[in-house]
C-alpha cells in the first residue's frame, strides 16, 4: 500500500500526527511503502521516506499515485485530495497542542467527516484502523465529487471551489480577536 503523508506548509511541527502514523504504519499487515512529508518536525515514521518539504510538482505527483492520503486539515492538501478523488484520513492541528494559532481545522474535520468525505484520526488507534480497513479493500476513495454546490455544506462548498476561497468565514475575525487580546501585552513589551 502506497501512502502520502502531508503535514503542509505550517512554521510549526505535527508530531501528534507523525507518531501516530509510525505507530500505525508499523502495526499493519501489508507492506508499506511512501512518502512523508514532515515539514520542521523531528518525527520521521520509519515506514516512509521523509521529505521536509515538496516542490508542487512533487505534491501532485505523491497525491495522485498514493492509495491512501493522511493529512492535516488544511484547506489546499484537502482540495487537492478530494479532486483526486480520494478520501484522505485527516487530523486537526490543535491550538491547545501549539500546532496552529487557532482550531479552525476542527470545524473543518467536523464538516467534511460528517458528510463522509474524509475519514478522521483522533489518535493512533482510529488511524491504524481506517487504514487497516483500506488494506481490506474497504473504499479509500470518496463519493463521486458533488457538482451542485448548494447541495454542499459551508464548508465542503469553500473546499471544493478551491483554497483561495476557502477559509472558514469565522478566521479573519478569530485573527482580529487574537490580534485585540494581545494588544496589551504588546503595548508593555514595546521597546523604550
């Protein structure tokens, strides 16, 4: 089984998710062979080639020959993953694990497994049985990609039409807010 691991662009590690594919890779009962692109983390799944980072070329080449995509739940990698066809097994960062600034990825996660778009890990355990699903043959790929975007929840809809557009309506104003409670702090860090 061929599969792709993308952490994305972010300045900060996913470790959480890079253990729990090592953990889960190493457990299963069929080779495995792949990529893993890991970013700025120290965390390498022994199972997979690691690569900090993928020219696009090299991201669409890995996307398109995986069996099985396992990601974070930023809105270009799953863009890209669900026009493949793909149902990629995905997990939030979280703010409380200092992986993001804030948990919009949550709301996304929550969106798409709802509509069963995606399959979504929570710890090691839930990963290694999807994927132990998929090498029984069980679908790895999604439903057929919905052409009527009104039939489309919010956000499946913004996924769907592309990352440009597709970020949670709520981010610029978690941004302002984030931005407005640090004030202060920055004002009595303000250089003399």
């Amino acid at each position: 089984m061929r599969i792709f691991v993308t952490v994305g662009n972010a300045l900060v590690p996913f470790d959480r998710l890079l253990r729990w594919v090592d953990e889960a890779t190493s457990a299963l009962d069929v080779p495995v062979e792949g990529l893993c692109q890991h970013g700025p983390s120290l965390v390498r799944p022994r199972e997979l080639t690691p690569r900090e980072h993928l020219s696009r070329a090299e991201f669409e080449r890995e996307m398109e020959h995986a069996d099985v995509v396992v990601c974070h739940a930023g809105v270009g990698t799953l863009s890209e993953a669900l026009r493949r066809g793909h149902r990629p097994i995905v997990a939030a960062r979280r703010a409380g694990f200092g992986e993001i600034v804030n948990d919009h990825q949550l709301e996304i996660v929550a969106a798409l497994g709802h509509e069963g778009r995606i399959e979504v890990a929570e710890d090691a355990e839930s990963l290694r049985a999807v994927l132990q699903r998929y090498t029984r043959g069980e679908a790895r790929r999604g439903p057929p990609r919905d052409e009527d975007p009104a039939r489309l929840s919010p956000v499946a809809r913004a996924i769907a039409e592309g990352p440009a557009r597709a970020r949670p309506p709520r981010l610029g104003k978690l941004a302002m807010d984030a931005l407005a409670a640090l004030g202060p702090r920055l004002d009595r860090l303000r250089v003399r």
